[in-house]
C-alpha cells in the first residue's frame, strides 16, 4: 500500500506540469496564483513522498527512477514557459539555462554510470539545489502578480542565481565523483 502512495505521490507530481503550464500561459493574476498552489503542492509531494520512503525504508525501484525524474521535468518545464513569457529575462536567463545544460548532464551522467552498475546518489547539496530552485520559481511564478510590498520578481531572480551557483556545483560533484568510471 505504501509504495504504491508513494508512487502515486511522484506520478501526480508529473500530471500535474501540463495544467501548471497551462496556467503560466495565461496573462491573469489567478492564473499565477493557482499555479503557484499547484506547484508548491507538486514541491510538496517530492519532499513527503521521499521522508516516507525513508521512514518506511521502503525504496522501490520505480520510485528511484520516477522522483529524479519528476523533478527533471517539473523544473524544465516551468524554467522554460517562464522564459518564455518573459517571466524570466535578461541576464537571469542565464541561470536557467545553467540549471537546464546541468539537468540533461547529470542525467545522461546517470545513465551511463547505471549501465556500468554504479549508483550515484544524491547529495545533501542537490537536495537543496532543487528545494532553492521550487522556491524561486515559486516566486517567479507569481512574479509581477505578487503585491506591491513583495519584490517576488528581485527576490525569485535572487533564488535563481544562487541555484544556478549551487547546480555548478553539484555538477562538478558529480563529474568528479564519476571520473573514476570512464576508461
């Protein structure tokens, strides 16, 4: 039963980007708001579905495939729209397009090194890379909707570049830890 929660919890995460997209492409403030809800909740269900799968010591191998995954896709595709509509622009396009080339890195990293029989897992670092990375887009997200009293725009500009710093990093990681495995 637990698995399969768990699992559903990762595939709800991946049906919900259609509607978040959606949303982003219409000009209103609701549209904004209500896809900031659904992509906080999205956040919010790669954070639970991990702490039980660690508290149950449950780890399925769909759920190890599907978490990196859903977050991969998530995160690609708002960085996109925002771009898009504009949502991010000028120089912190910049960032975005780090965090992109790093997500389809690593990957591909990844699946080399399965074939070899190496795991790699993920570091405390790319775990606050991603949760940094939701927040700022969360913020982005809302952006020019946001009241006046919150400088959502500056402060998801802000969140972008130090995710784009920390994704620099934890790509190195990665690649240095990986070194040892390319002949």
């Amino acid at each position: 039963m637990f698995q399969s929660f768990a699992n559903k919890l990762t595939v709800s995460r991946i049906l919900v980007i259609p509607a978040i997209l959606l949303l982003l492409a219409v000009p209103h403030g609701w549209a904004a708001w209500l896809a900031l809800v659904l992509f906080s909740a999205a956040g919010a269900t790669d954070w639970l579905d991990g702490y039980m799968a660690r508290r149950e010591n449950q780890v399925t191998k769909i759920g190890q495939f599907l978490d990196p995954v859903a977050d991969k896709l998530l995160v690609s595709a708002v960085i996109l729209v925002l771009v898009a509509t504009r949502q991010i622009s000028g120089f912190s396009v910049l960032p975005a397009v780090i965090i992109l080339l790093r997500e389809v890195a690593v990957s591909g990293l990844r699946e080399f090194l399965a074939d070899l029989r190496v795991s790699v897992p993920v570091s405390r670092l790319a775990k606050w890379k991603t949760t940094l990375q939701l927040v700022a887009l969360g913020f982005l997200i809302v952006g020019r909707y946001a009241p006046s009293s919150i400088p959502a725009t500056t402060i998801g500009d802000f969140g972008i570049w130090v995710a784009g710093v920390i994704t620099v990093i934890t790509a190195w990681d990665y690649w240095r830890a990986s070194l040892k495995h390319f002949d």
